[in-house]
C-alpha cells in the first residue's frame, strides 16, 4: 500500500504529520479488528490502543510475522493485543473470532470488519479469473 498508513501520526494543518493526540475516548473497551496485522487493520490498532482499547487481530495465517509487529506496536501504549490466525471466508472462524474475543477480553465494544484482499494490476485485461474470483469471495461475498 502506497503510501503506508500511518500508526501513530495523523495529518496536520500544515500539510505534515503530528504524533496522535489522545484522549482517553476508548478507555478499557475491547475491539475485534478483522485484517488488523498490517496497513489500516494495523493503524487503527495503534490508534485504538493510543485511545484505551484492547484488541484482538484476526488475520490469515500466512500474515503471522506482520501480526508480531502490530501486537508490539499496541503494548507500546500498554494495552493488550490477541491474535488470531483465521481465514474469514469460512462463516465457522467468524464465530471463532468472537467466541476467542469473548474468552480473552470478556466483552466485546468494537467490531472494525477491516479485512480485504486488493493486489494492483495496471490493467483489467491483465486481471486473471482466479484473482478475480478470490477478491470478490474475500470482499463481497463475506461469510461474516
């Protein structure tokens, strides 16, 4: 993703960045944040622990190494961040996700459904079946 997205840093007025300001809005809520290993699903982690929350990450197993980094930069800010290696397009790890949100956190306050599947090509007539197929089962036809 170009540009990254940032995890702690939000836009400023002069057309920088500065260090999220934080205040407290999520203070011990718990959040479920699907494709939370990297990018967006990474960010609003951060954010979300900058802002009080625990969390837990689902993300597809191959993805195991960006879900180590994202749950560092969480207890940065000393909040907890649970995993889970699933694939969501089967409707069973939905329930999974939720059933090990309830056991490690106890409740659930935040659903941010983040998880997706976009590879970049540079033009339509390049995009083979199979990716085709795969991109609409992960972002369309969503199990969940």
């Amino acid at each position: 993703m170009d540009p990254q997205p940032s995890t702690e840093y939000v836009p400023d007025e002069k057309g920088g960045y500065k260090l999220y300001e934080a205040v407290g809005k999520l203070k011990n809520k718990n959040a479920i944040i699907t494709g939370g290993d990297s990018g967006i699903g990474r960010a609003t982690a951060v954010l979300f622990a900058m802002e009080g929350a625990d969390s837990l990450i689902a993300y597809v197993p191959e993805e195991e190494d960006d879900a180590k980094e994202t749950v560092k930069l969480v207890e940065k800010y000393g909040r907890k961040c649970h995993t889970l290696a699933v694939n969501l397009k089967d409707r069973k790890n939905c329930q999974k996700v939720v059933d090990e949100a309830m056991s490690k956190m106890g409740a659930i306050n935040i659903l941010f459904n983040n998880h997706a599947y976009q590879m970049m090509i540079k033009d339509i007539h390049d995009l083979p079946e199979d990716q085709w197929v795969h991109t609409f089962d992960t972002n369309i036809h969503r199990k969940c």
